[in-house]
C-alpha cells in the first residue's frame, strides 16, 4: 500500500531540496529530517510492549516500540543520511547495507555489495531517497524477502507515477511511505522535477 504524506512541512523540506542553492550539508539534514517524519507515519500503528525502566520514581513500566526487531537497510550511497537518521531514532536497531549501480543504458540496477544480518522475524525498513524506474528498489525487496524477514517496510522521499506502480505490482505486500509521487519520467528515467541525484547533492560528488 501507497502511503504519501500530506504535511505542509514534509511537502516544504521537499520543495527545498529542490533547490539548486541547497547546498550538501542543508542538503543532508533536510533528508534526515524528512525521514524522521516518514518513520513517524510508518511506525504510528506500531504494536508497542511493556518495559520496566528506572525513572525518577524508581521502577516502573511503560510502552516502547521493540526495537531490537527492526532492521534499517539502506541503498548506498545515496540513503546513508536516511539511515543516520533513522538509527539515532531507533539505536538499538540493526542496520544492513546494499549496493547497487544504475546501467546508464539499460537503466536496470546491478548488486554488487550485500552486508545485511539476520532478517528471520525481523521488520526490515528499507531507506531509498527515489522511486524512479522501481528497478534498484524491487531488486533490494527480493533480495531481502530471500531472507525471511517478517515484513518489509520502504521509507522513500520521491517517486514517479512508473515506477510507483512497477512496485506496487511486483511486490504488493511492501507498505510504502513516501513524502511526494511526483509528476513523470522522463526519456532518460530520471524524475521530473525531481531534485538531481540525491547521492552526489548529499556529498559534492557531481562532475
């Protein structure tokens, strides 16, 4: 199921990166804000358990989420400010990593790094800033569905109409929380507007 959010901040952090001014550190902070409000929506049903913790009053028990249970795995390069944000939220969550690389002229994404723990009961979080194609996206899903996770949830800042719907036929199952669908792809698969490539704007590494 399709989740976008409809808040005026999510939608004008959005708007700012955009921004060709936004430079790579405002550009970094804006997208560990945003998923701090993507996760916020994905994890308001979350089912919450009993801890005793010591307070000011001495022991008592209150409700947390579990967070030993979640898994944050991130596409690099261009998710790691998603992933910072989203283990200073849950630290005592896991975190994996994938790598993988557009092919500029097929436009399917080729894994070339797996360094994910043990996914059995776990709800993994993927954290991927764009949806263009879906290609790079469903392979990810695949690769950790392969790995028997409970659930998989994917926290994403754009997408395109195509590739939206690319993920919801081949992976009906996935929640995904998004800040924004945006209007189309273009003839070379990049976004429109879109915001550029999230990786290089996040760390100065365009040519």
């Amino acid at each position: 199921m399709i989740h976008e959010l409809s808040n005026p901040v999510a939608k004008t952090l959005l708007n700012h990166l955009r921004e060709t001014k936004t430079d790579a550190l405002r550009f970094r902070h804006i997208v560990q804000e945003l998923t701090r409000l993507l996760a916020y929506e994905a994890f308001k049903t979350e089912i919450l358990e009993q801890q005793t913790i010591t307070t000011w009053q001495g022991e008592q028990a209150f409700e947390f989420i579990k967070e030993n249970d979640l898994l944050f795995v991130t596409i690099l390069r261009a998710g790691l400010p998603m992933i910072e944000s989203a283990t200073a939220l849950f630290p005592k969550a896991s975190s994996g990593f994938l790598a993988m690389k557009r092919d500029e002229n097929t436009h399917q994404s080729v894994l070339y790094y797996d360094r994910i723990p043990e996914c059995k009961g776990k709800t993994v979080i993927l954290l991927d800033p764009m949806v263009a194609t879906a290609g790079s996206l469903c392979d990810a899903i695949m690769v950790i569905k392969s790995k028997s996770p409970k659930k998989i949830i994917s926290l994403n800042l754009i997408g395109s109409p195509e590739g939206i719907s690319i993920l919801e036929q081949k992976h009906p199952d996935i929640d995904i929380y998004i800040t924004q669908i945006d209007e189309k792809l273009n003839e070379n698969m990049f976004i429109i507007p879109g915001l550029g490539d999230a990786g290089d704007r996040s760390y100065n590494t365009e040519e």
